[in-house]
C-alpha cells in the first residue's frame, strides 16, 4: 500500500469479477489489480492476461501471501465466502467479499469477529448501496415526502436456467435465488425503512432440474406499526430490478433499483396526482464502492455499511429459505438460524 493507493488480489476468476469489479478496482482513482489465483493456473494466466493483471497464482493460498497486496476480492461461490474471508483477514489482508455474506449468522458473525480482531476492514459487496440515488431517496422518506412508508415491494429477475452446471444451481454450495437475487431487495427493504422485520413468509418454486434449488421465491416480511413489504426473486423468469416506495400521500419508483448503468440511475415521485423523474449523477455504483472502500482503509475509518447490518441480512435470508422450504411463517425472534 501506497499512501494513496491500495493493492487488489482477486480469488477466483468469476464473471462478476472480471466483468465489473476488477474493471472498477482499475478505473478507481485509489485502487490496482495486483494479482489474481485460481485453482487451475492456466485459467489464472488466462484470465490475468484478459484482464490487464501483472501476476497470477495457482491457488488462493499463494496470493495470500503476497505481502504486496493490501485487499482481497472474493467472487467465489457462496459456500466459500466465510472460509476464505477469514482466511484472508487472518492473513493480514481487509476483504470485500460478495454477496451473500455468508450461509448462516453463525458464519457471518465468526467473519466479523476475525475482522474485529485483525482490525481490518471486511465488507459485503452491495455495490447498489453507494450509488447516491439511495442516500436521496431514504432522506426523501424520511423527510415524509411521501407521507408514511405504507409498503415496499421489490423484484429482481433473470434468466439463466439453460445453464444447468451453473454453481447457482447446487444447493450444497448456497445455490438459489433468494441467495443470490433475492438479497437485493431484501437488503434495500431493510434500509429504506431501518428496522428489521418481525415475521415472514415465503413461496418458492424448487427446480427438480436445476438441483432442487428456489428458481422463483415471492415473500411477504412483516414489520412493526402495520408495514408490510413484499419481494420477488427469480433465476427463471423475464428480466427486471425494480423497486417501489408506497406512502399515504405519494410513492417512489426505481426502474432499475439494483443493477444500473449510468444512464439508467434515474427514479420518479408522484405526489397529488403529478410524477416527477429525478435525476441523479451519471456513475458508477461498482467504481464508487471500490472507492469507499479503499478510503476506509486509506484513512482508517469505518466502512459506509455496518457489519451488523450484513448480519441482520444474513438471518432474515435463512429465515427466507427456512420459510419456503418448510411452507410456514416465521417469527424472526424465535428462530435459531444453523
């Protein structure tokens, strides 16, 4: 580490890897690529050649101890997350590592605990959550320009079930779309109205032919003083990411709520009978996360999102699959998540 720019190691050569986050670490104004392992090394040469990276390594062990490298990326699937963020904490290294944060609370909390100890930043990969639209959009509902929040209802969908080796699609490696889509929503529904839910219930359509995993999850999370907010997730299903706001007196629509390029980071407000589309800077949600989270290091200071928020997140995703799985509601305080 310079005092201006932090080294990136990335573990493993995954899509979102090398289409968004190393691209975003290199277009940084505080970030390199420093090197890339895989398990198969002519992948890792491969994919450091593609991707403009000067070193790569046969496994995630021989990155993590290359003392130049100050952070490290884990895109791995989500079973891993939590063994290979704690391994990379414990070798001196601060993490962000992608979504899902971790299978269960007990993960997510022995992965901040490491993180605690080493004094190190960790962090989940919600880049969604550093586009500045949301710190507009929250202030708005809490300025009441809606009136009081009565719903929220958010979606995300993709298609992708004619790939049937997908990891996705295994559920011994946390495989299925309220993991992997469903977390968008779930997370923005939980920030938008800073409380957790008391109860949920979830309906799922599990795939004989994709490992018996959620392709399509619908949930209804319940909050205190009456709110309700409902979500949709699919792996199977006609492309969307959406989220609305209702109020008493007005709502708040986001075409393109999680994934968006920087011409799709508009929202529209409609407010006694009148819909306005705002407009928001043109950016770059990946970069700008790269960028906070090296200047959290850079100035050691606290990352922007809370690790107890991953957390929380972490429980009311199992309570969601636990919810479908068994065809019941669950009470968020009765439940031991394992």
């Amino acid at each position: 580490m310079t005092d201006s720019v932090i080294s990136w190691g990335i573990l493993g050569c995954a899509s979102i890897a090398k289409e968004a986050v190393i691209p975003s670490i290199q277009q940084s104004k505080n970030g390199v690529v420093s090197a890339i392992a895989s398990r198969d090394l002519e992948k890792a040469k491969r994919t450091a050649e593609q991707c403009g990276i000067p070193t790569s390594y046969r496994s995630y062990e021989e990155l993590l101890l290359d003392t130049t490298i100050d952070a490290i990326y884990i895109p791995l699937p989500n079973h891993l997350h939590s063994e290979w963020t704690i391994k990379a904490i414990e070798a001196g290294k601060h993490v962000l590592c992608e979504k899902p944060f971790a299978l269960n609370t007990d993960q997510a909390e022995e992965m901040t605990e490491a993180s605690k100890l080493a004094k190190k930043i960790l962090a989940e990969g919600f880049m969604y959550r550093h586009h500045p639209r949301y710190a507009m959009i929250k202030e708005m509902v809490e300025a009441g320009d809606i009136g009081e929040v009565r719903g929220i209802h958010g979606e995300f969908f993709f298609n992708n079930a004619e790939d049937y080796n997908n990891v996705r699609y295994k559920p011994e490696m946390g495989g299925g779309s309220i993991l992997d889509v469903g977390s968008y929503p779930i997370n923005a529904i939980r920030y938008l109205l800073n409380r957790e839910p008391e109860a949920l219930t979830v309906n799922a359509f599990f795939s004989p032919s994709h490992g018996n995993v959620d392709m399509m999850a619908s949930g209804l999370l319940e909050f205190s003083k009456g709110v309700s907010a409902t979500f949709q997730c699919s792996m199977w299903a006609d492309y969307k990411n959406s989220l609305q706001i209702l109020g008493t007196k007005g709502r708040i629509e986001i075409p393109f709520a999680f994934s968006c390029n920087t011409e799709t980071g508009n929202f529209f407000i409609s407010s006694k009978g009148k819909r306005t589309e705002v407009s928001v800077p043109k950016v770059n949600q990946y970069i700008l996360q790269i960028e906070h989270f090296n200047e959290s290091i850079l100035n050691n200071e606290p990352y922007p999102i809370s690790l107890e928020d991953s957390i929380n997140n972490t429980r009311v995703l199992q309570a969601c699959l636990k919810s479908a799985q068994e065809r019941c509601r669950m009470e968020l305080s009765e439940i031991t998540i394992q």
